[in-house]
C-alpha cells in the first residue's frame, strides 16, 4: 500500500488489520438499554462527550454575550434581549446578570466541559480499549456517575431561568457574598442550585474516578504491565487520583456553605452587617471556604490538564512516526504534578492576609511544579526531532497544545513568585495566563483526542479541510484574544469588572476590549464549525476501510472497526511490548503493535 | 422569530462550508494522486511557519499599542523593586519562550513527512532528561530567591512612623477612617453599625474615636516619602484593596484586619506631569468580586505634601461632630442624627 495515504486519510500498512471482523453482537438490545442507560463504557463516552459539547456551546455563548457588554459597553444588542429576555432590557446586560453570565461561563467550563466532559470521554473511551479490557470494573456505576452529572447539568440548567438568576458571586463562589442572600440576587434560589448541582457533580466524578482507578489497577490484559501502559492511560490514572482525592473536600466546603446558607451555622461568616442589619454570625472565616475550594481548586486545574497532556504524547508520537522521548520521565513527571498540585493550593490565596511565612512555603511549592512541567516539554520538542510528521488535524492541535502549554505555564511563573501576584492577583493577567494554559490548551488537547480517536468511536472520519480551518482560526484567535490580556493585567485592569468607562487608569484599554470581543466572536463561529464538522461526520463522515487508519501500536486499534460490547470478537489480544515501538518492523511498516510478539534478539523497550 | 430565523441562516452557512469540505476532500482521494497529500502536509507546514512569523510581528505591534497605555513608573519604594523583579522574571521566561516555540515550530517545518525520510528512533536519554531537569530547577531557585526576598520586604513590618489609616470596604464604596489629633484609631464594634449615623459602628465609649474622622469618598490622602499603614477590613463582603500604581492589594475580609504598608515617593501633582495628563488619579480599584456594583467601586489616593495634607485634616470634621452637631454647617452632614431610635451614639457623648 502507499506510504503517502497515511498523511491525510492514513489507511494503513498493518499486517494484521486485514481480517475483517464479523459483529459479535447476538441480539439486538433495545434502543433504551443501549443508547440510553447502556452501560457500555464507549456509548457512555459518547453520552459525556455530547452533554460536553451541548454545554460548551452554552458556556461559549455566554461568553459572547458579556463580551459584547466589555467590548461595547455603549451600544445595544437587541438580539440579547431575544435571548435573554430582562437580563437584557433593551438590548444591554444589567450589570447583575452580567455577573451571573461570567460565574455560570467558569464552571460550566471548568466543570462540566473540562472536567466532565473530558475525563468522561476519553477515561471511558480510553481506558478499556487501551488497556485491553471489554468494559469498566463497574459497568453499572460507570452508568451511574454520567447519569449523576446529567442530574447535576439539568439543575445548573435549571438554575439559569430562576427569577433571580443563577450563581452570581464568580465560578469561586466565595462567601459571605454566596452565603447571603442580602448581598447579591444571584445568592438566592440560584445559588442553591449551584450548590446542589455541584455536589452532585461531585458525586459523579467520585463514581467515575474510583471505577477508572479499579479498572487500570485490575482490568489490564496479559502482558499489560504498568510500564507498557500508553502514556494517556498513566495521565488519566492520575487526573482520577486526583479527582478522587480533592474533590470530597470541594463537596465538605459545599456543604459547609449550605449549611451557612439556611441553617444559622457561622462557618464562614463572621461580624457581617448587610442589608440595614448586624448578623448573629460571629467567629467563622471566610478564608476557611478559600482554603476548602482551593484545596480542589488547584488540583482541578491538573485534573483538567492532565488528560490533554496524556492525549498529546500520545498523539505527538503517533503522528511524528516516533516514539515518545523518556517514556519514564514522563510518567515521573506525572507522579511529581499529581503530588505537587495537592501542595500548593494557597498561591491562590496570597494577599488573603495569610502569614507571609506560609507564602513563602508556598512560593516555593508552586514554582516546583514548573520542574516537571517544563521536563514535559521537552520531551514533547524531542519526540519530534527526527520524526516524520503528518500534519493532520489531531497532530495540529497536539502541536498548537504544547505551544499554548508554554505560554500559559511560563505567565505561571509571575503569578506564583507572591512578590509579583501582589499586584497581578486578580487582574486580566490572571484571567490571561488559566485561559490559555487550562481553557485554551486543555481545549486543544480535547480537539487533537476527538479528531484522532473520532475513527474509533463512529467509524468515521471527521472532514480534514474543515478541522485545518478550525485549527488556524482557533489557535490564532486564542493568540489574540489573550496575548494582549497580559498586557491589561499588568497595567492593573482587574477582572470581573462589567465596565471600566469610570476608571481613568483603565479606561483607555477600551479600543482593545472591543477587539478582543471581535475576535472572540469570530473564535465562536469557528467552533461552531467544529460542532458542524462533528455532528456531519458522524453520519456523512468518510468511512473507515481499515482497523487501525493512523497506524498505532495501541490495543483500541485491534479492535473492529465497530466493535461490539466487548470490544474484541474473540479473545482480549495479548501484550507484548512497549505502545510505542514507532520502529521499522521488518516489512516495510513503521511502527510495530503491542500484540506483536518481539522478534528473536530483539530488546524489550 | 428573526432569532429563528438568523439561526437557521448561520446554521445553512455552516452546512454548506461542510458539503465544500467533502467535496474538497473526496476530490483529492479520487484523484488519488500521492503526492497530493504531502503537497497538502507541506502547504500546512508552511502555513505554520507562516503562523511562527505573523506570531512574531504580532508580539512585536502589541508591543507598540501598548507601550503608552502601560502604568506608569511605580509610585513608592516597593513598586520599583516590584518593577525590577518583574523584568527580570520577565527575561528569563522571555528567553524560554522564544526558545522554546521558535524549536516547537522549526521541529514542525523541518521534520515534516516527505516520502523518502527515515526516522531515527531515539527513546530516551538520561543525559539529556537529567539536564533540563536541572536547568528548570536552577532557574526556579534563581526567581524564588529573588521573590522572596521581596516578599519579606513588602510584607515587613511597617516602619514605626508610619501614618495608621483604616480602609474599610462595604458594598460598594470604601470608607477611610483617619484617627485625627490623638493619633490613635478608637474602637469599633459591627454591631454598632448604623448607616444613618455610624457607618463603621465606632464605639462611642471609646475617647479615641471622638477625633477620628472619616472619608466617604473613599479618599486616602497620603504625604510623600512617609510610610502610610492600612488596617483593612471589610463591613459585609470580601473586598479588596487594590493600589495598582503602587503595585500593591490586599484583600478586606469581614471578621479579620488586613495590614499593609507603603512610602509614596510620588505626589499626584508630580505623576500629572510625568504622565502629561492632566486628570491622572491614583485610584483605588476593589479587587475582588462583591457583587453587582463590584467594577464600580472606587477610591482614590491623593498623594501630596506635608503641609496640603495638614490643610485637607484641617479642613476636616471629626465623624462624631457630622453625627452629633446639627448646628455644625457642614455639607457632609447628610444624616441629621434621628432621634430616640439609635441610642448609641447618645449614650457615648460622655466618653
Ligand atoms: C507553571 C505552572 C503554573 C504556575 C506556577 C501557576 C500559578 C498560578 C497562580 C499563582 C495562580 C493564582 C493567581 C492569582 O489568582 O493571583 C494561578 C491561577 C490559575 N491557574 Fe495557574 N499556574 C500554573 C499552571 C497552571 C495550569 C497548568 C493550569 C490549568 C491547567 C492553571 C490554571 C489556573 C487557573 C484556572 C487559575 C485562576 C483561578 C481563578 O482565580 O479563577 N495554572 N496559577
Ligand atoms: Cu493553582
Ligand atoms: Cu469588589
């Protein structure tokens, strides 16, 4: 076969991918077991990468609406108002849901599309079929924990058209502002509901990472050893460590907060007078909240990362033709965030008036975590080196990853020393640096994973010169809508501001709030593009002819081209070496499976 | 029904972007000349490179746009060193930057998939990973150095000299309480809260308060060259005091003082000059989230010699006599003291 077809289409050159399989499926299940509550871990990724994508679509539209209020705070919208209804009388957001409109856009984002949405998709795609396993530990739990987050989404949903609108107090919620209902209409019935939904949410996580975590430790097949395991495997373990271990002290802070909320405790609040009154409250620490959520915080942050940062080793090595650079040193790499990100949750928390000396501790902790980090780097730069790569869309947005990583991970650098984020905390350099290294980037790790392992879930392709045009816009318009954020920050425009026009030191930044709102427009069309391209793709796509399109030496690729309950037809293959033996195989091929037996004097990685 | 209908509009749009992509791309495979392909995987190599370049000049005209509109030069002894830290973590992650896209991008170009090119099989290297293991650390250490050796400085204790001044936020405006003749700051208690008559709940019973005198504007004034501290705290939310001339904030945490310190070496009238506008403010920005009028919620520092600042506390009313006097003439006296409702402050006029 033609080695030039692999770049854009990549039919392959595997030895073994001839056989054409028959479906093993026996009977027809009903449409209700199997679309619905299946419990087959690939129709559940499905589930959450759809959801995903349901509330990206919401979460960005938001974004465009209050970046129509920043950008031009004179003019009015009149289709807002179609929209939004009296959140935008006449065409103009009150500043009230102003608010509402950025706190919902954070978690949504954060939560149910990067957290969610991704580790849902890809730790339940990925795990069973990479490791070589027919489903989850449980597949009834696994169920379960979407099932949790679809109650959790249909209560922030519901949230939304409250009449006194959702959450208000930023994707933070930091009380006494969430804790009282005096102190902002988005503290009533909406931020309830936030609470609600997000211990919901923090359920469903629990149920998925312990069932990710069991199934890596125990589901692996023969000759899966811990060391043979794909690099995406190792991050998603540890995305569900992390999530397994941080997210109940999010849901102990959410409680505690309900309980500030409607049962008189004073866990938070302390000598309060608001709306006309001296409350009871005395004695609590609105800090205490601070260090709860970002004791999640900080580890979510890793938990949103992680898997783009599995996803693209995986896919950098694939495309280059190579092996990943230190297989080892990745996964030590990993061990170090995982343990770190636990250590360092109050750089978050600096000119909270903590005592400096803990500062300083976690000065150093934070600035730590850029070891590792950076060592990922460059193992990624190397994996490249002397590769042979194919520019097709998943390997564009790996590539556009590592680049948003750098910067993002670099402006990190000031935010973390606390003599500089003295002054940066909570300016548009903050808002600058997480959304290019956990929005933009994390992002981009979700594209390159849907693009490349779009094949395997619908058989598919997804249509190449619609994913170029979505890279380009997506990865320039990050460029410019957050490059020039930097620059506000530093000359102290603080953040989660609804208009800057009485300011004369921030005034002046308006002709470039109001581009930055174009380009942000024009990002969102072009994500609208990719939803298109996706959701076309599914039933129109180019069809796959062989099992393994991009020539991986990974287990998901033995499988049929749709496979059944169960993934392989007869036996789980055996494991044999290493994932990634991007080597001359002795036929002409360059890559060799892990299913392939080694040759005789042949070294094991 | 226009929002059906332009949704259906930009929905018909995308649809037939998509059929043009098919189309594209079945025309290549049927073609199905080899070479295609990789002209399409070179075009793309291309454009990457053209998007390094663009990349480069579009740091370089941010630049530009926003060389006048950065602030100006630090405003107290802190801020400059502020200011020379920030270069210098600056450089060093300037250099990494460069660094580090010009190679992610040159790998990309250079190493893009031709017919004929071999691979070279390279997985690891325990030379290589154990130096830029140690570089990243090195430069770590450099910057945390540096770092906290500021941090001790900003957060020392302030000098014993310095001004006492209390800021306290509440939705949404800052009060700046100055303790007066005394010199001292009386106490105040939340419960004592009143907005008609005593906003910060000063205790009556205390002698020190009778003198202090408050600022409603939320103006700080301050005399150059003389440490100034701040006791933060807040009435309801979490605010924050941000002082962004003097690269400075601090969060008001209701329940808790805050406290930090600075020397202006700059007076308003001097920073008018260097900065050539003729409004320019030191302002007060409220850093942290509280709620609908957050963005709205200004002060400002007046930055200005000894004597000015003698002649503006001169010209000030104590808070007790705006409350307490109604034959005082004072236009600040918005609230004549109600009667028997309140009886705080009644209760405290013998201190
Ligand atoms: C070199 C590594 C990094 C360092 C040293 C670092 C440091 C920091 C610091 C100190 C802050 C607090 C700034 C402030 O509020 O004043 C911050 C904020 C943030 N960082 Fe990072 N960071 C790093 C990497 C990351 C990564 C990899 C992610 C996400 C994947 C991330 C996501 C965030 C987010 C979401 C916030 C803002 C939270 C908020 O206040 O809303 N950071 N970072
Ligand atoms: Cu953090
Ligand atoms: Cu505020």
């Amino acid at each position: 076969m033609n080695h030039a077809e692999i770049i854009i289409d990549g039919h392959n050159v595997a030895h073994h991918a001839a056989a054409e399989h028959h479906d093993h499926e026996h009977h027809e299940q009903h449409f209700i077991w199997k679309y619905i509550f299946s419990q087959d871990h690939k129709m559940i990724s499905k589930q959450f990468l759809i959801t995903g994508i349901i509330w990206a679509i919401i979460g960005a539209l938001m974004s465009v609406f209050f970046r129509l209020q920043l950008g031009f705070p004179d003019s009015t919208f009149p289709i807002m108002e179609k929209f939004l209804g009296d959140w935008a009388k006449g065409g103009k957001l009150t500043p009230e849901f102003y608010y509402a409109l950025i706190t919902m856009h954070g978690t949504i984002l954060v939560f149910f599309v990067l957290t969610a949405g991704l580790s849902g998709t890809f730790a339940n795609l990925l795990i069973p079929y990479q490791i070589g396993a027919r489903d989850m530990a449980s597949p009834f739990m696994n169920m379960l924990s979407y099932w949790f987050f679809f109650a959790a989404s249909i209560i922030m949903l519901v949230s939304l058209f409250v009449e006194t609108g959702p959450a208000s107090g930023g994707w933070t919620t930091y009380p006494p502002l969430s804790a009282l209902k005096e102190a902002s209409i988005g503290s009533g019935i909406g931020m309830d509901l936030w609470l609600m939904g997000m211990a919901l949410f923090v359920v469903s996580s629990l149920l998925g990472g312990l069932n990710y975590i069991a199934t890596i430790l125990n589901m692996r097949t023969k000759g899966m050893t811990m060391t043979r395991m794909p690099l995406t495997i190792w991050a998603l373990f540890f995305t569900a460590v992390l999530g397994v271990l941080s997210f109940p002290v999010l849901f102990s802070g959410v409680v505690l907060l309900i309980f500030d909320r409607n049962f008189g405790t004073s866990f938070y609040l302390s000598e309060i007078f608001i709306g006309g009154k001296a409350l009871p409250h005395i004695g609590g620490s609105a800090i205490l909240y601070q260090h709860l959520f970002w004791f999640l915080g900080h580890p979510e942050v890793y938990i949103i990362m992680l898997p783009g940062m599995g996803m693209a080793s995986e896919i950098l090595a694939t495309h280059s033709r190579k092996p990943i650079f230190g297989y080892f040193a990745m996964i030590i790499s990993l061990v170090g965030i995982t343990l770190l990100a636990f250590l360092v949750w109050a750089h978050h928390m600096f000119v909270t008036g903590m005592s400096p000396f803990l500062g300083s501790i976690f000065v150093l902790l934070t600035l730590l975590i850029a070891v590792p980090s950076a060592v990922k780097v460059f193992n990624w730069l190397t994996t490249m080196w002397r590769g042979n790569i194919r520019f097709n869309p998943p390997m564009l947005f790996a590539i556009g990853f590592v680049s948003l990583f750098i910067s993002g991970g670099l402006t990190g650098l000031f935010l973390g020393n606390s003599a500089l984020d003295i002054h940066l905390h909570d300016t548009y350099f903050v808002v600058a640096h997480f959304h290019i290294v956990m929005g933009v980037s994390a992002f981009f790790g979700m594209f390159a994973g849907i693009y490349h392992w779009f094949p395997k879930m619908f058989g598919r392709f997804m249509n190449n010169t619609l994913g170029y045009i979505h890279f380009f816009v997506t990865i320039a318009g990050a460029y410019l809508i957050f490059w020039p954020m930097h620059y506000e920050g530093i000359a102290g425009m603080p953040r989660r501001y609804y208009d800057f026009s009485a300011w004369e030191s921030f005034k002046h930044f308006q002709g470039i709030n109001a581009f930055i709102s174009i380009i942000s427009i024009i990002v969102f069309f072009a994500q609208l593009l990719f939803v298109v391209n996706f959701f076309a793709s599914i039933f129109k796509g180019r069809k796959l002819t062989t099992q393994n399109p991009w020539g991986s030496t990974t287990l998901e690729w033995t499988t049929p081209i749709n496979p059944g309950h169960g993934n392989w037809p007869g036996e789980i293959p055996e494991v044999y070496r290493w994932p990634y033996d991007y080597k001359d195989d002795g036929n002409g091929g360059d890559f060799i499976s892990q299913t392939t037996p080694l040759r005789p004097g042949e070294e094991s990685h | 029904m226009s929002v059906f209908i332009t949704t259906l509009l930009v929905f018909l749009v995308f649809i037939i972007i998509y059929q043009i992509g098919k189309a594209s791309e079945y025309a290549s495979v049927m073609r199905g000349e080899e070479n295609i392909k990789f002209k399409t995987n070179r075009a793309i190599a291309w454009i990457l490179v053209a998007f390094f370049f663009l990349g480069l000049y579009g740091i370089w005209e941010c630049n530009e746009i926003f060389k006048d509109r950065m602030l100006p030069v630090a405003a107290c002894e802190n801020g400059v060193k502020y200011d020379n830290m920030f270069f210098v973590t600056l450089a060093v992650t300037g250099i990494v930057f460069f660094a580090t896209q010009a190679v992610l991008f040159w790998f990309a170009y250079r190493y893009q998939a031709t017919p004929s090119r071999k691979t070279t099989f390279f997985a690891h290297s325990n030379k290589l990973e154990i130096l830029w293991t140690t570089i990243p650390a090195i430069a770590m250490a450099i910057l945390v150095a540096i770092g906290l050796k500021n941090w001790a400085n900003v957060t020392s204790d302030a000098p014993a000299d310095a001004t006492v001044v209390e800021v306290v936020g509440k939705q949404f405006n800052w009060l700046v309480r100055y303790p007066g003749k005394d010199n001292e700051l009386g106490k105040r208690d939340f419960r004592k809260i009143s907005d008609a008559n005593n906003i910060l709940g000063l205790d009556w019973k205390d002698p020190h308060n009778m003198d202090d005198i408050i600022s409603q504007k939320g103006e700080l004034h301050m005399v150059v060259n003389k440490a100034v501290k701040l006791l933060i705290g807040s009435r309801d939310v979490i605010h924050d005091v941000g002082l962004s001339h003097f690269r400075v904030k601090m969060d008001a945490v209701p329940g808790i003082t805050t406290t930090l310190w600075l020397k202006p070496t700059i007076t308003t009238e001097e920073m008018k000059q260097k900065t050539g506008n003729p409004d320019f403010v030191y302002e007060i920005s409220c850093d942290q989230m509280c709620g609908k009028g957050h963005y709205s919620m200004r002060g400002t520092v007046i930055v200005e010699t000894q004597a000015q600042y003698d002649a503006w506390m001169a010209a000030q009313q104590t808070y007790y006599a705006e409350n307490n006097a109604p034959s005082a003439p004072t236009a600040a006296n918005m609230a004549a003291p109600k009667p028997a409702s309140d009886t705080t402050p009644k209760a405290a006029v013998k201190p």
